[in-house]
C-alpha cells in the first residue's frame, strides 16, 4: 500500500466558473498578456512554473500560472502589480482603433469592435486579481481581514476606473482629438464610478466576512508553512483559524480539512478522520474533505467507501487557482492507488495518467505509475517513472516504497531492502512502508525481523473521541 496523499484547499462554485470560461474566451489576448507577466515575474527569480489555461482544459476554473515553489513576499507584490504592463497594449488598441475607423464597412466596422472589446479585456485585465492579491497578503504574513478587503475593494474600484479613464482617452484619439489625458469631464466620470465601486463593495459586504477573510487568510498561510516543512507554525497557525470558526460559529469546513491533510502527514490518523468528518457535517460538498477522508478509508483498507468519497471529489474538483492547482491532481493519485489495491490496473493506470495531466512533476503520480506498471511485469517502462519519481521527490516515503517493490520485483533484494530503510527512516511512523518491508521480509524467511517492523493496526471500528483542544492561544 502506497502513502496516500493529502490535497490543498478549494472551493469552486460552477456557475461562475462557466461564466469565468466564457469571459476568457472573449478577451482570449488579455488572458494570456497577464498570465505571461506572472510568469516573467517567476522567471526572472528562477521559479520554475507551468500555465494551466481554462480554453482547452475542463478541469481548469480559470487560467493561472502555478509555481513549483513559494515565491518570496518580494516576488508575491510584484507578481501584483505585473499586470499593470497590461496598460500598454491597451494604448496600442487605442492607436490601432484610429487606423480601423477609417476602413471601408463592414470589414472596418468589425475589426473595430473586436480590436474595442480586447481593448476592453487588457484594461480589465491590467489590474491584480483577488488571488493575486490574497497570496500576497499572505507572503507577507497579513491575516487582517479589512487589510484583504480594503485592498480587494480598492483592486475592483481601479479596474472600472481605469475603464472608463480608457474608453474616454480612445474616444478622444478616434475623434481626432490626439492621444493625451482624459477630458476633466471624463475624470470626473471616474471618479464617480470609484466611489460608486467602492459603495457597492461596502453595501454587497456579508455580515462576517472580514473575520472569514482572515480564517481564509490563515489556513493559507498555514499550508504554505507547511509545504515548506514548518510543521510546528502550520499546526499553530491553522489552529487558530479553527479557533476563530468556533468562536464566531462560522460555517467554513477548509480549516478543519486542512488539518486533517496536516494529520494524515503524521500518520495520525483517527484525529484526521474526526476532522474530515466534522468539515464534512459543516459541508457535505467540501472537496477537500472528500479528498482527505479518501485517504483515512484507504488506510482502514475500506476501499469501497474510500472509492465512493474519491468520485464525490473528482465531481468536485475544478482546479481554480494557485492554492488549488495540485487538487484534482491528488485525487487521481489517491484513487488510482485504491484501483490498484483492487487490482483495477488499466482504471488505475488512466487516473495516473489524468493525475499527471493535472501536475507533470506530481512524484506520488509517477510511483504510483510506476507500481501499476510493476504489476504488469512492465519494468522497463516502470524504471523510467520511479526514477522520474526519484528525482522530483527522493524524500517521500511513498517514493521509496514503489522503488524499493521495483528492485523487489527485479530480485534485487539488497536494494529493495535500502529503500525500505529509507523510507522509514525519513518517516518512522510510516504503516505503509512498515507493512511492506515486515510482507517483504516474511516471504523471504526473516520471520523475526518481519515481526520488529510490522506496525500494530488494531482499531475497534468505533468512531474516534473528539482530539481538538484548541491552539491554546488568546
């Protein structure tokens, strides 16, 4: 049995991911412009990225750059205001709508309303989105929610101002009037609709949403801790932010799904379970909850109802933006490897290769893989996925457990033995790689050495007690 993995926080809704594909669609150039100056920004501090683009992928809610690492706080803020080069073609349309006006109808007329539409998507385009903005504020450590709000509504306000300020500039230039600053009467208009967003956004706030915004905030910062092996600060921050859900009785499942994800990474694993199954009763379509309690089930070998919670997370699964880029990809890991266990290798196999469309460099997706393939006697094919595997993450268990069943499977027994070693001894609480070493060790007569590495699986069946004791903090 391979580690199973945990997945990051996601909550798409469907309608406006449809609406969000339609826009990109339409403002297809303002799209890209935006997404390639993240990916300047990623690749001038030597962040290895990849683009996820909503206009061929289903499983994308919107268009986003994902980096393979953390940025720094500094690459965070200007991976903010890097949009703003967006202004620059946006001027160009301007020139360029001059030039179509004066062709013949209806071919003049028509490129120039396409040309004024991107005109209008690289203005809107041109400003951070609210995920640019929420990973910033958490870079930079702020979980105030009036911070996120403030900076949000000012974000929203810019970007219809800047619209107006544009459409007034053209009109100018198309007129004849020169390419200069908008007329005071058009700045005036300008600021109107400023204050007219800025009213709307105080008007449309929820009652509670800046104390949400900083649960959101936290759980973030939370997870980005602990992808940088800050367990310790992970554990404390997310904590809190379930701290703050009970004290305001919100109804927000992310915390506790989080951290039953932060759980499961510590093998405890009847804590992570009551936390799914809390995020859960708050939410019965928390994703994140069906992911993480796809993989408590798998632990207990109840695969079926393991199977059942992973359709319900690939139903829900879209992948929307940065923090949720890897989700659906671990969906795929987990329920090939329930296939697998069921000895479903051609369903397995295709949920590897869906998992690694999602994330190419996903290295549980490439032993797993690796292990459908051993089971099938493919090892050549096998060896070139556990040593891709290998090399993108020689530091997981799950990793080594597939390279140690490869060299097993090859007869080479003193290799497979190191990687067992291995894997326990970077993760010593590890039941998969202490079940399959103790199995290993068995069939080949060490009885006794077999015995000192078999974890002990007792369990009543009985619903775990309640662990949560807070994060002990005012």
């Amino acid at each position: 049995m391979a580690v199973f993995r945990m997945a990051d926080s996601n909550d798409p809704t469907m309608a406006t991911i449809r609406s969000q594909r339609i826009l990109e669609f339409v403002f297809f150039p303002g799209v890209v412009l935006h997404e390639l100056s993240h990916a300047v920004i990623y690749w001038i501090y030597d962040i290895d990225y990849r683009i996820r683009w909503s206009f061929w992928d289903p499983g994308v809610g919107h268009s986003h750059v994902v980096p393979h690492r953390l940025p720094p706080a500094q690459a965070a803020i200007l991976t903010s205001l890097a949009p703003f080069v967006l202004l620059v073609p946006a001027v160009l349309i301007t020139v360029a709508l001059e030039t179509v006006g004066g062709l013949g109808f209806p071919f003049g007329r028509l490129l120039f309303l396409v040309l004024f539409v991107q005109g209008i998507g690289c203005i809107q385009l041109a400003t951070p989105s609210k995920s640019d903005v929420t990973s910033t504020l958490v870079a930079l450590g702020r979980f105030e929610g009036r911070q996120a709000w403030l900076a949000t509504t000012a974000v929203t306000a810019l970007r219809f101002t800047l619209l107006v300020l544009w459409i007034g500039v053209t009109i100018s230039y198309v007129s004849g009037g020169g390419l200069r600053l908008p007329s005071i009467e058009w700045a005036w208009l300008a600021g109107v609709v400023f204050l007219f967003a800025v009213f709307g956004s105080v008007t449309d706030r929820e009652e509670g949403s800046f104390v949400r915004s900083r649960v959101d905030l936290r759980s973030r910062y939370a997870t980005s801790l602990w992808r940088k092996d800050d367990d310790e600060a992970a554990e404390r921050h997310i904590l809190r932010a379930i701290d703050t859900v009970q004290d305001y009785e919100l109804d927000e499942p992310d915390p506790f799904a989080i951290y039953a994800g932060f759980l499961l990474e510590s093998w405890e694993t009847d804590a992570a379970e009551w936390f799914c199954r809390l995020a859960l009763e708050i939410d019965p379509d928390c994703a994140l909850a069906h992911v993480n309690y796809t993989a408590v089930l798998a632990r207990r070998e109840e695969f079926g109802a393991a199977e059942a919670h992973c359709e319900r997370a690939l139903e829900l699964a879209v992948d929307e933006e940065i923090n949720g880029a890897n989700y659906a990809a671990v969906a795929h890991v987990n329920y090939a490897e329930i296939l697998r266990e069921r000895g479903r290798y051609d369903e397995a196999e295709r949920h590897c290769q869906r998992a690694l469309e999602f994330d190419p460099e996903h290295p549980v997706a490439h032993a797993n893989y690796a292990d459908v393939l051993v089971e099938r006697g493919d090892l050549a094919n096998a060896e070139s996925r556990i040593e891709r595997a290998m090399t993108l993450g020689p530091e997981l268990p799950a990793v080594r457990i597939a390279y140690a069943g490869f060299f097993a499977e090859r007869g080479d027994d003193a290799a497979a033995d190191r990687q067992f070693r291995r894997a326990i001894d970077l993760e010593p609480d590890c039941v998969p790689a202490r079940e399959e070493y103790a199995a290993f060790l068995e069939e080949r007569g060490r009885v006794e050495a077999a015995t000192r590495y078999a974890p002990s699986t007792e369990r009543d069946g009985t619903a775990p007690e309640n662990p949560y004791e807070g994060s002990g903090t005012e």
